[in-house]
C-alpha cells in the first residue's frame, strides 16, 4: 500500500478495519470505509464515509465523496 501526506485512515466501526494489499491512498484522502479489498486507487482530497465496502481494482477520483454504508462493487470507476 501507498499512503501519501495528509490521508485519514479512520476505523469509526466496533469490528476490524481490513485494507487490502495494492491500494494507493492520494493527497489528503479520508478514508472511514469499513472494508477495502486489494488494488484501489483513491484520488486527492476524496472521501469515503464510515461503513462504506469498496471492493477489488476501484478507482475513487480526487474530491468525491462516498456516502456511508455504500458497497463499491469491483473494477468501478467513481467520478463526479
């Protein structure tokens, strides 16, 4: 994994937060999600909400922002 300057990797759930192997966490990404599987990418200043399930080879752009509880089901691109 690759974690650049000013990321937030927050655990606010009572289980286990599980990253995967291969991700790449960008510029002030927050991360809160509840589950990250392998080989992601998760663009600047992005922001994914508590509970959130991103799946395998995701890409999350620079400045979006995932709701809460929110699956990302594998190979998606998010953009906005």
């Amino acid at each position: 994994n690759i974690i650049s300057e000013g990321t937030l990797i927050i655990n606010k759930n009572k289980e286990e937060l599980v990253i995967g192997n291969g991700n790449v966490f960008e510029c002030g990404a927050r991360i809160e999600a509840a589950k990250i599987n392998d080989y992601n990418v998760f663009g600047a200043k992005c922001h994914v909400m508590s509970g959130a399930l991103i799946g395998t080879g995701c890409v999350i752009c620079p400045r979006v922002m995932i709701i809460a509880k929110k699956r990302i089901r594998d190979c998606m691109v998010v953009f906005g």
